[in-house]
C-alpha cells in the first residue's frame, strides 16, 4: 500500500469515532437488572378448561401419527458432516365425537385446554399415552398437530385413509 492511502485510511479511522459519536445520543442510565421492579410471571402451567368442551369435528377421526425425520450438522476438524436422523411412525390415534380416544393401548377422553403458548383462535385439547402427556390441535381438517405439554413439536397427524 502506498503512502498517500495509507495516510488516508490513517485519517478516516481516527476521525471515525469523532463523527460516530455526534450521530449518537448520549448514554442514558439503565435500571440493574436485579434492581429492576417485578412483573407478575406468566405461568408455564397449563390452564385446564371444562372437561365438557367436545372436540371440532375437524379433530375427531383415525390419524396416523409421525415423528418427522431430522437432518443436522456438525463439524469435525475440517470436515463438515450431515447427520440424518429418521423419522418414526406412532401408533395410531382415534378421536370419537364425544371426545374419547384410543392411542394405541391407552384410551382416555380428551381434555379441553388453554396452554401457556396458546394462539388466538386455535382449540388445545390434553392426550396421554404410556410415554407421557401431550397437547393436540387440528391445523386444518386434514393435518393434525401434536406437541409436548411444554409446547415443542412432538408429531404431526394425518387422516388415516
């Protein structure tokens, strides 16, 4: 590099902080964080609604659940490697008009529900298998979704045929 550029890239980078600094307002003080005060805490619990609420009709009927397959990376020296992890089908699950179900071995009746993560104008139904407990909605007529009770995507449901 030349003199003359560097003298120049000298120049712009010292007068740099100088002009970012007029741009900027000044520092404001900020709360500590352990000082701040508290707001009453969402609870993580699941809201259990009236056991009477029925499911939609695009909820009831045979579905044949799946847990989708994987696909991650992850490096190794200077390699760059993909894992693929496959996907799983579950038993099947039969949801009446009345709100029983069977899911494989387990039959039970749905329980109508408001969990933490809920959205606006979705319908949260409770299922329990021998694995544990599950949170279920209708995404369309034709796809069903099944999460963990804590709210991550557990499968996905569609009509059997």
């Amino acid at each position: 590099m030349n003199a003359r550029y560097a003298t120049l890239l000298l120049g712009l980078l010292t007068a740099a902080p100088a002009l970012a600094a007029e741009q900027w307002a000044p520092a404001t003080k900020t709360q500590d964080w352990s000082s701040a005060p508290t707001t009453e805490r969402r609870s993580l619990e699941n809201e259990r609604l009236s056991p009477a609420l029925k499911p939609d009709a695009d909820l009831t009927g045979t579905w044949d659940l799946r847990i989708p397959a994987a696909v991650t990376y992850f490096s190794k020296e200077a390699n760059l490697y993909r894992r693929i992890t496959p996907g799983a089908d579950l038993n099947r699950l039969v949801i009446k008009p009345s709100g029983d179900y069977r899911w494989g071995r387990t039959t039970g009746k749905l329980r109508a529900l408001k969990p933490w993560f809920a959205q606006p104008d979705v319908r949260y139904f409770e299922v329990k298998n021998a694995q544990g407990t599950y949170v279920l909605y209708a995404k369309t007529a034709q796809e069903l979704v099944l999460l963990f009770d804590v709210g991550g995507f557990a499968a996905k449901g569609t009509r059997s045929r």
